[in-house]
C-alpha cells in the first residue's frame, strides 16, 4: 500500500538519530496502520476508504511528524544531560576529595613543622621556664586544628622502648589546650602526634583530622557518578537495540571501560553486516 508508505515516510521524514532505529521504528507504525487498515476491511469498508480511516485515526501528517520529532528531541536531551551530570559529579568528587586530601596534607605538613619547633625550644634544656611555655602556647595558637600539647620530662626513662609506656602512664609536665573548630558535620576525630629526642624530652600533639569526608566524598560521589553513566549508557543501547542484561551489567561494573567495549563489539557487528 504505498500510501502508507508515504505517510510514514513524511512522518520520519528530517528526523535525526539512529538509522537503523528509525527504520524499526517506521516498520513498526507501519505494522500497526496495515492492521488497522485489514480491519476496517473486515467491517466492511473500502481499500481506500480504510486507508484514509486509518491514517486518520492515527494522526495528521503534521501532527504526528511534530509528535514523532518531540518524542526524539526529549530522548536526546535526556540522554545528554544525565551525561552532563554523569560528569559534572565526577568532577565534584575528584576536585572535593583533592581538597579534603590538600587540607589534610597541609596540616600534617604543619604539625610537623610545630613539633619540630616546639622540639627545639626545648632544645638543650633541662626544664621548662615560664618564657618557653609562652612561645609554645604560641605556636600551638598559630594551629587551628592542634587541640592540646602535653610535653613529658622523659630523662628518667632508662629505656627509650618505654618511652610509650611512660607517656601512656605518667601526668605531663605542661599542658596547653585550645579550642578547636569542630562542627558535628565536620565528622572530625582526633588522634595524637608524638615528637620527641628520646633523652630529655617527649612532645604529644593532639590534633584533629577530616579523614572520613575522603571516604564519603569518594564512595557517594562515585555511586552516583556510576549510576548515572549506566542510565546513560543503557539508553544508548536501548536505541541501538542491543540492550539487555549482559551490557547493563558491564556498563554498571566497568563504566567507560564497558562502553568502549560495547561500542567496539557494535563497530566489528556493523562491519560484518556491510559486507
């Protein structure tokens, strides 16, 4: 019937995507209006009088070519913007865990540089005056993620082993404490941070760490990043029609890794059709 024809053809006709899906898809309203067109027979009507009737059930010409181009145009956008979210969160991930690794970096480098100088106030001396309590105070104010310093007289300790032991037990010295930023959210922890020439002595720093956000940042951001690439990718295969079960799976487990082997494996099957 090539009336049919020619209205599916002007249906689809200036519409852009897949060859081959648009070719299903033209085979398949074809199907339906052949259908509708033997029925109307069997009711009792004319060849072309069917015809007509069922085109015009189906829809205008104008009608359904703006229905079928809408209809292609939203997959298309929908398909580029869960990809352009897809990367916009992998892009927030990596750059949030950089930060969070900078920062963490940064203060380890920091205290570092504390204990060392704290280490050398005490350099040669074999006990503390009121002056060197007061520049260590002030390096520890410089800090805002050192809590407290506890320094240990530790020239009584014949063994340098026990050390440890020694700290873990004994009162210190001197003590200094300050208030550290600390919101809930932050999910920080504090651990110590120990320093000492294992003569006269030993330098405990506590200090506070966001070592958990890598791990929330890292895990969260990536699930999402890949939920949102496999929904992507599923809808390309949807569109090839080559999806199922197998390829979803891969795209989930290997992400643009499963891609490039989906789109390889399409690349050698159009081949092997062309010839």
């Amino acid at each position: 019937m090539r009336q049919i024809d020619t209205y599916v053809d002007s249906v689809y006709e200036n519409i852009g995507g897949n060859r081959k899906e648009i070719q299903e898809l033209k085979a398949e309203m074809k199907s339906h209006l052949m259908e509708a067109v033997h029925e109307l027979k069997a009711e009792g009507m004319h060849e072309q009088e069917a015809i007509d009737t069922a085109i015009e059930r189906f829809g205008g010409e104008q009608e359904m070519r703006s229905i079928v181009g809408q209809l292609f145009k939203a997959q298309k956008s929908f398909a580029k913007w869960v990809l352009y979210l897809a990367l916009a969160v992998l892009i927030f991930t990596v750059s949030g865990f950089g930060y969070v690794w900078s920062i963490e970096e940064e203060n380890a480098l920091e205290n570092a540089e504390i204990a060392t100088q704290v280490a050398y106030v005490l350099e040669n001396k074999t006990s503390l005056t009121n002056e060197m309590q007061v520049k260590i105070d002030s390096l520890i104010e410089m800090t805002d993620q050192i809590a407290s310093v506890e320094i240990y007289d530790v020239s009584s300790v014949e063994n340098t082993n026990m050390v440890f032991d020694y700290v873990r037990d004994a009162k210190p010295d001197y003590r200094f404490e300050q208030k550290v930023w600390n919101p809930e959210w932050l999910q920080a922890d504090f651990f110590p941070y120990g320093n000492g020439d294992g003569k006269q002595w030993y330098i405990q720093m506590e200090t506070r760490h966001i070592g958990d956000w890598l791990s929330i940042i890292l895990f969260s951001g990536m699930a999402i990043y890949i939920t949102l690439f496999t929904i992507w990718a599923t809808i390309n295969a949807y569109h090839h029609r080559r999806l199922n079960i197998g390829w979803i799976v891969v795209f989930g487990l290997f992400n643009v890794l499963g891609y490039l082997v989906y789109y390889l494996v399409g690349k050698k099957r159009n081949r092997k059709l062309v010839v």
